[in-house]
C-alpha cells in the first residue's frame, strides 16, 4: 500500500510543469531577474567582456563601440565558441537615423574550391574539421564596417582593454575551461599543427584548469595589428599572408586574394509580427530567417491555454523547428548566388500551410513545395538610443582544427554547411 501511494504521489509531482529554481516572486522559468540601467546595458556570455563594455560607455564611447570591445574580449576569453577566425551577423538601431541596419560579416568559400574538386575526391559532404571547411574570416572586416558607419572611439581605444588580457592573463571560466579540456587535446591527437603552442605553449607548457590565468600574447600581436592598421592590418599584409600559406600547406585553398577581396555587406533585415512585437533577423545567407519562420508556425497556438514547458508545449515547438529546418536545408542560401524565396517563406499563407502538418505525436517531414553551431550572441544599448544585437562564431565550437602560425586563434569551419548535391541552393 505504502509503495502504491508513493507512485501516486511521484506521478502527480512528475505530472506538473516543473521548474530548475524556486523563486520568491517573478516568473518561475526566469533564472535570474531582470538587470535595469538607465544611462546603457551590456549583455554578454562573459563578466569580464560586460565589464569592458560597459567600461567603454562610462568612458563616452557608444553601443557599437562597446560591442566590438566585448567581442574581442569574448573571442580571447571563450575561444570555444568565438573569435576573429570566425563570422560575424549583427543588426544595429541607430538613434540618430531611427533606422535598423543588418549587417553580414560572413565570408566566402576559397574562390579556387569547387565542387568538382570535392567530386573528384569521392566526398559526399564538406568535412567538419581540417583545411577544407575553412572559409575567409569575416569578424574583423565587420568590426570595421560597423566602426566606420557608426564609432566614435578609435579601434585602438577600442581593442586595448582585450590586448591587456591577452597579455597579462585573466582567470579561466568552469565551461571554457572544460571545453578547451575537450577540444584542445582532441585536436593534437589529430595531428593539427600549431594547437599546442597556441593554446598550452604561451601558457607555460600547461593547458589551464578552471581559475587558473590563461594567456595570448598571440592573439594580442594581432588585435594590436588590427588596431593600428584596421581591415588592412588583418586581410593584407604579413597576417593575410601567415594565414593563406599556413591553409595552403595543409591542403586547403584560402588564399591571399580571397582575403584582400572579402568585404561584408549590409543587408536590410526582414520581419514578422508575433502576437504584437515586431521581430527582425538578417536574411540568407545565414539562418536567421527560421526563427521567424517558428514563430509564424506557432502563431497559430492559444499558449494561455498551453503550460509553459508542458509536453505539449515542447511538443509544438520541436515540431515546428523540424519543419524549419526542412525549408532552411532546401530554400537558405547565399542570396547573391541563388534566389531564395524569403517572402515566400514567412508568408502567413506558407504558416498555415505547415501548421497543419503537426500533429499529436512526432513526425519527420520534408521542405515545403515553393517556387523559387557554437556562437556567442551579446546586445548593448546607450544612454543616446543606439542598440545592437550581435552574433558571432566559428560555427563548430571552437572551428576547423586549423590555427594559423603565431597569430593566437583558429579558423572557423562554417563551410561544412554547404551541400555537395547538384541542383540544391547551398551547393
């Protein structure tokens, strides 16, 4: 009997929506409650890069100035996720204009990488590691753009409080330290070159642990670069040049070229209404567009009548992803090489239509008849009205395995996303 009432009442406990914290008030699925500021906000992965940008606007400077700052800090202080071996997408309202601007910081494939040479090989898909989904690091010439179109610190002003830190060190989060424990020994036991005097040599032969002080004076040589000679300090020059020969050597094709020619474009970002807000995100080529799309599917659904983190509620939302994610494979695309059908994807007509493919259980499904990683994300608002929302990576955690000579970082692999099929829009 005694077990019977127990099953009972674990049944009932596990029955209710359930919660990782017990809070006095607020809402019980928030974390942590909300942080308020009346002159600025920083919002980033890291205490100390929130630290540095809000020090930049105590200092004068503005919200783009402090989001360049930050990210640079973050791409020395979560190299597991970010830095200027990577991409770069951010949307920015500028007070003065009251106009949103996008911005894509992406670069492109190797200009001399083609499909007949994966083709000739026998590869059925780009691979995730090594020289070959590395494609031009698009973060600092959108660094740039975003510093000449609306700074007002120098990028020297900017970058110096990163270079210190690189320099003098600074204490090893519990998660960074943990994935750099994964991924650094993974990938010397692949044979990567350069990985170990990266990131153990300039740290006295030893890889550090959890608030143990990690260090790159690497990667500060090449902020300083940066910082004195801008886009040209990174894409031309002894730096461009390191990092051609060094994917080149390995068997890749980046080369000094695709460099120098890379620039990042901006973009007018797309919308939907969700339930009375307004949502933006950059179109194609990146993924942003599929959050809209998930938020047009689930318009459909009256959530006050649906627990927040109930079955169903989960059920839904995992559905509606998986069918994004069927479009996003088929339609996304670099737009200047195919013609994506972006109005078609977040008409309220196509919502409906995919709406009605979710049923009571899972399913798999496929993209929609039309014709036609890890990241760090941080947003920073000042006290004149500018705000920008930003992301940046190296698609998977860390990147591609490849980490030029001497320069204190890894590139990214984000060109494993484009298929190797004839015929589809990302080939």
């Amino acid at each position: 009997m005694k077990n019977l009432m127990l099953l009972g009442f674990l049944s009932m406990l596990f029955s209710q929506t359930t919660f990782a914290q017990d809070r006095v008030n607020g809402a019980l699925f928030a974390t942590r409650s909300e942080v308020l500021g009346q002159n600025g906000m920083v919002a980033t992965s890291h205490p100390l890069a929130t630290q540095i940008g809000l020090d930049i606007l105590k200092a004068g400077g503005n919200a783009i100035d402090a989001a360049i700052a930050a990210n640079a800090t973050l791409g020395l202080m979560e190299p597991t996720g970010s830095g200027v071996g990577g991409d770069l997408f951010a949307i920015v309202w500028d007070a003065k204009t009251k106009k949103l601007y996008g911005l894509n910081g992406s670069g492109r494939s190797p200009k001399n990488l083609t499909l007949e040479y994966f083709e000739s090989k026998g590869m059925e898909k780009v691979p995730s590691y090594g020289p070959l989904p590395v494609s031009v690091p698009g973060a600092v010439d959108a660094w740039t753009e975003l510093h000449k179109k609306f700074g007002s610190f120098s990028l020297e002003q900017i970058l110096t409080p990163a270079i210190n830190y690189a320099d003098k060190g600074f204490p090893l989060t519990q998660l960074i330290a943990w994935y750099l424990g994964q991924s650094v020994p993974n990938f010397m036991r692949q044979g990567y070159k350069n990985i170990e005097d990266t990131y153990i040599t300039q740290n006295g032969g030893k890889l550090p642990k959890e608030g143990e002080i990690y260090k790159n004076p690497y990667l500060a040589n090449t902020y300083r670069k940066i910082a004195k000679q801008g886009r040209d300090g990174f894409y031309k020059g002894e730096v461009a040049k390191k990092m051609a020969d060094f994917i080149q050597a390995e068997g890749g094709f980046l080369s000094v070229e695709d460099l120098e020619s890379h620039h990042s474009e901006w973009v007018e970002p797309v919308s939907v209404n969700y339930r009375g807000y307004d949502v933006w995100e950059l179109p194609p080529n990146g993924q942003g567009i599929a959050a809209l799309q998930m938020l047009q599917i689930l318009e459909g659904y009256d959530f006050t009548k649906i627990p927040f983190g109930s079955a169903e509620h989960l059920h839904l939302f995992i559905e509606a992803k998986k069918i994004v994610f069927e479009d996003r494979n088929k339609y996304y695309a670099d737009m200047d090489f195919a013609k994506v059908p972006v109005k078609a994807l977040l008409a309220d007509t196509y919502a409906d239509e995919r709406r009605k493919l979710i049923g009571q259980r899972a399913s798999t499904y496929e993209a929609g008849p039309i014709s036609a990683g890890e990241t760090i994300y941080m947003t920073v608002a000042d006290k004149f009205g500018n705000m920008i929302s930003l992301i940046q990576s190296n698609y998977r955690g860390m990147g591609s395995g490849m980490a030029p000579p001497k320069l204190g970082f890894m590139f990214q692999d984000r060109g494993e996303l484009f298929s190797l099929k004839r015929g589809q829009a990302n080939t």
